[in-house]
C-alpha cells in the first residue's frame, strides 16, 4: 500500500453504522485505502493517497464533524 498515514478525529459516530459509512465514504474517495477506525474515540487512521482536507470534507458532507487529528 503506498500512500501517507492520516489520522483524523470525527465526532458524532454513535454506532458501528456509523463508523460502517464513514469506512465507505474514505473508501469512496480511495479504494485501496487501508482504513482503522476506534469508534469510542472517534479516531480514524487511513493509509491512502487522498489528501487529508478531501477526506474531512466528504465526512463532514455526510454529517459528521471531522478534522485532522
């Protein structure tokens, strides 16, 4: 996998559906993306090669809050 580590702090995932879609979202964005997500911290790290702003704003999008941790 080649891309840069990310590690980004999203708030308002409540459940595993949640950290589901925001999984899918990064995905979206990088399929080859290698993605681990804590939903109790709300932390997610993804190796990828998408910058990290293009991942904050396609999960804002859909109605988080995220930022680069």
């Amino acid at each position: 996998m080649t891309g840069k580590n990310i590690a980004l702090q999203v708030d308002g995932m409540t459940c595993q559906g949640c950290v589901n879609s925001v999984e899918r979202i990064v995905k979206k964005a990088d399929p080859q993306a290698h993605v681990s997500i804590d939903l109790k911290s709300g932390r997610v790290e993804a190796i990828t090669s998408v910058a990290a702003d293009t991942l904050t704003k396609a999960i804002s999008a859909a109605g988080y809050e995220a930022r680069v941790a």
